[in-house]
C-alpha cells in the first residue's frame, strides 16, 4: 500500500466495494465456458479446447530448466546481444534455448508481407491514436483484468514499475514501427523475448504467496485465455475507439492492421486456433473471454496510481498535469473501468476532454475545419503527444530479460 494517499485508498475502496476492502483480495469474475469456434481462428481448425487450461508447454518446460539449473545471467547477457529481426542467435546461449529460439522466431506460413506493409504504413498515419490507445488506454484496461494485474504485482517487475514499462514499451513500440516486421526492425525480437519472460512467469509465480493467495484458484498463470484477454486489451479494443472516434479506415487498413496482430500473437506464443481471422471474430471471442473478466484489485488500484504518477511526473515536471492525465484515462476507458481503477473524477477536464477530442480528430481527418476546433483541445493534443513520447521513448536503454525471483517481499 507504499505510495498511495488517503484519497487514492479511499477511491480503491469505494471500487471495489462489494467485493470486499482493501485488505482482502477481491475475486476476479467467474470465467464463461469456452464456446468460441476454432472455425473462427486463422488456423480455421482446432481441437477445440478450452484456452483457460492450455499454457505454452514446450517453451514452459525449457525455461523453468534454464531457471532451475542457473542459467538466467549468461542467457541474459546473451539475449542483450540479439536486436534484430535478421541478426543471427547469439552463439553464447544454452544450446537448448537456442534451438527453441530459432523455431519461435520464424513467421507463420500464412503471415502476408503486403498486409504487414500495409500496416506499417497505416500505424505512421495514425500513430498518434494507436499509441495513445495502446498505452494509456490499454494500460488501463490491462489493470482491470484482475489476473493480469496481480501478475504484474507479484512477479518481479511490480517492484519496479518504471522499469516495467519500460520493458513493455518495447513491445509496443516495435509492433508499431514502420521497420515492424522487416529486416531492421525488431518485433521478432521482442515478441520472442516476451515470450520466455511468460514462461518464467509461468514457473516463478506460483512460489509467491501473495499471488497464490488471490490467484482465485488458478494454479500456473498466463494460461492461452489469459493472453487473449491481454491481445484484446490492445487491438480489438483500438479498433473499437477508432471507429467510435469515426476515424476514416480503408478496408486494407482494417485488415492489415488486425494481421499485424495475428502474427505478432503467434509469435508471443498463442496458438493459431485461438486467433481471430476476423474483427467480427475477434468481437466475439473478445466478449467472451474479454469484457466478463473486467474487474477491481487492490494491485490493479495501485498499478494505476503508479503508472499515471509516472506519466504526469514525465509529462509536466512536479506532476501538475495529473488531472487532466486522470481525465484523459477516464476518457479513453470509460466511467466503469476507470472506477474500478480508483483513477479520480476531474469534472472539469472530463467536460474539456468529451467536447474537444471527437472535434481534433475530425480536424486531424480533414473532416471539419480548424475554427471549429475549441482552442482547449490543443493543451489535450499537447498532452497525448508528451505522453506517447514517454510511451515510445521509455523502452530505450533496456532489455526484456528473464527474471529468475518473483517480487521481493
């Protein structure tokens, strides 16, 4: 509970309210049975199995024998060295890993280099809403989802949260590079890397008691429904803020921006026959592994506190501008998320945000003229672009690396 004010505690307890005070674990929502068809996926076949108990057994399997027989430093130091796509393996790695690697690095045969163009283009046009979605807003999101939040928590990387989004923010920033997928570019590498970390992940936290103890039941973390729910988290729900936001997209763009997605979800490690082939399917499998599991933490209250701290520290020295960074996170996720987070009412800058933003939008999409943009909305656009700054800047100088302990304490 370090760092949060009386105020923040007392917003955490109203969100959870009835399922229960800040000193008991509030359970995350029961999950629906599993019905979304693998007729569905980019497979467009499967076993038909329940994601909620299918993890990624080979890499899991590798990575807790590269744990358990002291071989994260020198893997580590090894990893550090591999940052591009076309850059061979480092020769220092464990053999075992190594071999692994060289499998999980390659593209599905159904990946497509004209849509993965296509949409390196399309996130250089509209890099300022993805980035802005994909880091506040799915931020947010991703604090609500109560396994992902305490699996952050209590993992290593809770310690440390700047350190944590800085790791994150080179997922992200990779994914929406226009070099994403080519050569030079360093999404394979990252996406590869996220996905040992999960496999740590996987064996370290379930000797943490504090994890085990609001793990709700679950035994091993990060199960394949549980990275669905996070790919969601991302860009099914980015797709449904730009076309609320009524930004303009060619069908190209539509497609290619979804297959920039699959691939790099096939690279994380999610089998191809839980991978939408469609945004119609991604909306169904999104709302029944996705919106059900919304939910309030205490960790995911004080994930939030921390990261727009950060973000409002980063933005505006002293962190004068955290309310219109509250606001801005209430308006990218919506009322009931943004309680369920403990993020503070800013009726002021709520109000600016609401009237402003739909009115830049449609300036930045020549739809309507700059008169009619309110002189307000420049001081929101400031914002956005210093926090994407923070956002595509964080990442740099670190390394996603294998943890070897869970968070200390």
């Amino acid at each position: 509970m370090d760092g949060l004010s009386r105020r923040r505690m007392l917003l955490a307890s109203g969100a959870l309210g009835t399922f229960g005070t800040l000193g008991v674990a509030a359970p995350a929502r029961a999950r629906s049975l599993w019905t979304w068809a693998p007729s569905g996926s980019v497979a467009g076949e499967g076993a038909g199995l329940d994601p909620e108990w299918v993890w990624d057994e080979e890499v899991d399997r590798l990575v807790a024998a590269v744990i358990d027989r002291g071989d994260v430093p020198g893997a580590n130091a090894e990893l550090r060295k591999w940052t591009r796509n076309d850059q061979p393996l480092p020769g220092g790695l464990p053999a075992d890993l190594r071999d692994f690697m060289e499998r999980a690095r390659r593209l599905p045969p159904w990946a497509d280099r004209a849509k993965l163009e296509t949409a390196a283009g399309f996130n250089e046009t509209r890099g300022l809403y993805l980035n802005l979605l994909n880091g506040v807003g799915g931020g947010m999101l991703s604090t609500a989802i109560p396994r992902e939040a305490r699996a952050v928590y209590y993992s290593k990387g809770g310690a440390d949260m700047e350190d944590r989004v800085a790791k994150t923010s080179l997922l992200g920033f990779a994914v929406g590079d226009l070099n994403a997928y080519r050569p030079d570019g360093d999404v394979i590498v990252q996406a590869v890397k996220t996905r040992l970390v999960h496999a740590a992940v996987r064996h370290l936290l379930p000797r943490s008691p504090g994890w085990s103890r609001t793990s709700g039941g679950q035994t091993i973390p990060i199960s394949q429904a549980d990275m669905m729910v996070t790919w969601h988290s991302l860009p099914t729900y980015t797709m449904r803020k730009l076309l609320e936001w009524k930004v303009p997209l060619t069908p190209a763009e539509s497609a290619a921006y979804l297959h920039l997605w699959q691939v790099t979800a096939h690279l994380l490690g999610i089998r191809d026959e839980y991978i939408p082939a469609t945004w119609d399917d991604a909306e169904a499998q999104s709302r029944q592994v996705l919106d059900p599991v919304l939910a309030p933490t205490r960790e995911g209250v004080e994930l939030t506190d921390v990261l727009l701290r950060q973000l409002a520290e980063q933005t505006s020295p002293g962190g004068i501008d955290r309310p219109l960074v509250n606001a801005l996170a209430r308006y990218l996720v919506g009322d009931q998320v943004a309680d369920w987070d403990g993020i503070p009412r800013e009726p002021f800058w709520e109000r600016a945000i609401a009237t402003a933003w739909p009115k830049l939008v449609a300036f930045r999409e020549k739809l309507i003229p700059l008169p009619l943009v309110p002189p307000l909305a420049w001081t929101i656009d400031e914002a956005a672009r210093q926090y994407i700054l923070f956002y595509l800047t964080k990442g740099r100088g670190t390394h996603i690396e294998l943890p070897d302990t869970n968070r200390p304490g």
